[in-house]
C-alpha cells in the first residue's frame, strides 16, 4: 500500500507538473506575438505563416500517430465552421490589436472567453443558469470596465477603441466552442479537427494577404519579428498537444486549470520580456477576471471537445478551445 501511495504522489507531481510547463508555454505566446507585429507586418500576413507553421506541426503529429485526418463531406461543414471562428477571424484579431495594446492586457482579453462561452451556451440550451455563474460574468464584465473606464488604466486612451475590438477574439471563441459542443467534432478527434482548420484558414488568408498588400515573404532574412512568429505558431500547437495529452491522463477538470496558468504566466512572460508596466487598474482587472473564471468555468465534464479535448485553444472554457482551455 505504501508503494501504491508513493507512485500515486509521484504521479500527481509529474502532472501537477506538465500542467505548470503547459501553462509557461502557452502563456509565452503572448508576448511573442507582440514582437511579431513589432515590425509591422499586416495581420492577414501574419495569418498566412501562423496557420503554415501550425499546419506543418500538425501534420508532423498525426503523422507520428499515424492517424490521417478523415475529412469527408458530413463534416466539411463542422471544418469550415472552426476554420472561421475558432482560426481566421480570432487569429486576425489578434494580430490587429496586438500591435497597439500591451501583451499583458492581451492576455487579460483572450481569458475572458468562458465570459463569452456561457452566455451563448444559455441562448441554445447548452447550459443552466446559475446564480454563481452569473456572479462570474459580471466580474469577466467588471474586468473590462476597470480596464476602460478609469482614465489611467492604459498607457494611452487611444487604446480602448482597440481593446474592445480585441474582444472580438473571446467571443469568435465563445460561438466557435458551442457550435463544436452541439455539432459534434463527427468522427474526428480534436488534432484532426484542428488540422483541416488549419488548412482552410491558411488557403483563405492567402488571398486575403495578396488582395489587401499585406503579404510578406520569409525567405529574406530573419529579424526579431520572423523568429517571434515561427516560436509563437510552434510553441502554440505544442502547448496544445500537450493539453490533449494531459485532459488523456488527468481529466478535463485537472486539465482546465491551464487557463488560469495561461492567464498568469502571459502577464508574467510580459513583464520580464517587454518590460511592461501595469497600472493598479489593470492588476485589479486581472483578479476580476481570474475570480470570474473560476465562478464560470464548469466543474464537471460534458463537452465532447474537451473530453477528447479541445482543438483550439489557449485559456477557455468547457464549450472552448485554442488559447482556450476548460471544463
């Protein structure tokens, strides 16, 4: 019994552990996509190697698995339904707000997508009301507020106009993980899933790239900006299989955690590499928003996506996915 135990501790540390190196990882991405618009390069642009990186990732790792995407005309539909809200247009934003707002409010922003997440999920019945939950999205909508309401809480009050439009990545979040939560992932698992989104993001941004002048080759030399990317697009992909690994060994509940690991070591990651600065707003901002999280956030499992976890995500919630994590 004893020897029982002790593998058992050894155990929860080791994935108590994974839990920690998932969160710093994905939490990293944040300021590094700061750095990749610090050049100016456009978003859709960005979008381009984003999705080309993440997909030469994925392919790597399905074809490790040996498990080839099986995309046929019953889930096309469920596909192109993540490509647009859980990839292009997130994705797109991002990369549009990124260049104007600090990485920490960044980080800040994408979290609150559980505060998106379940409003949706009530409309179409997904979820039951509650009186906690309720308490957790006025404290996500506290968090905004301190973030624009106060006159000092950006370094600049041309900031807001782009803050709220940053708000526009949550809720692509919220739509994109009800949608997967009442479809279905159709016979897909979630790297499969993520996979063709992928692919389709990538062949729609192409376009949008060239049309708009904002198409930038990588085969010039690389600076700053071009490395930021290439790390930030792998690193992504990486934290997310090993959120998929991780929801295999502990649970989704166990797994959900990463969220606020996200949140924290984005900030983190923020002030030791951009050398950022918060006001006090913003720190209070960041408590609202982790104390509504924790209301939100559901404690027990349903979500088919996340069960076999979730495609896309760094911090969100039960119906969620990439940024995304939850249950």
């Amino acid at each position: 019994m004893p020897v029982i135990d002790a593998v058992a501790g050894k155990s929860r540390r080791f994935l108590f552990a994974a839990l920690l190196l998932i969160g710093a990882i994905w939490g990293l991405t944040v300021p590094l996509t700061k750095l990749a618009v610090s050049t100016g390069h456009g978003a859709f642009g960005l979008v381009v190697w984003e999705m080309f990186f993440g997909v030469l990732v994925l392919a790597f790792l399905v074809r490790i698995r040996g498990r080839f995407p099986r995309i046929r005309s019953e889930n096309l539909g469920l596909i192109l339904f993540i490509s647009i809200f859980g990839t292009l247009i997130p994705t797109s934003l991002w990369f549009l707000t990124a260049r104007y707002l600090p990485a920490g409010i960044m980080a800040i922003i994408i979290s609150l997508a559980p505060m998106f997440t379940l409003p949706v999920a009530l409309m179409i019945g997904l979820e039951r009301f509650s009186l906690m939950r309720l308490t957790g999205l006025m404290l996500g909508a506290l968090s905004v507020a301190l973030l624009t309401l106060p006159e000092t809480s950006l370094p600049e009050a041309s900031m807001i106009g782009w803050l709220l439009l940053a708000l526009g990545c949550p809720l692509c979040y919220g739509i994109e993980g009800n949608g997967v939560a009442r479809m279905g992932l159709g016979g897909l698992d979630p790297v499969e899933a993520l996979l063709g989104a992928s692919v389709i993001s990538l062949l729609a941004a192409l376009p949008l790239a060239l049309a708009s002048g904002q198409w930038f080759g990588m085969w010039r030399p690389w600076g700053q900006a071009e490395y930021a990317l290439l790390a930030s697009s792998v690193l992504t992909v990486l934290a997310y299989a090993g959120y998929v690994w991780l929801v295999t060994e502990a649970g989704s509940v166990f797994a959900a955690q990463v969220s606020y690991l996200v949140t924290g070591f984005g900030v983190f990651w923020s002030i030791s590499l951009l050398e950022e600065s918060y006001s006090g707003w913003v720190w209070l901002a960041l408590m609202a928003m982790l104390a509504g999280l924790f209301l939100v956030v559901p404690k027990q499992a349903g979500n088919p996506l996340l069960v076999q976890p979730d495609p896309l995500a760094p911090a969100a919630p039960n119906h969620d996915n990439r940024f995304r994590a939850g249950d």
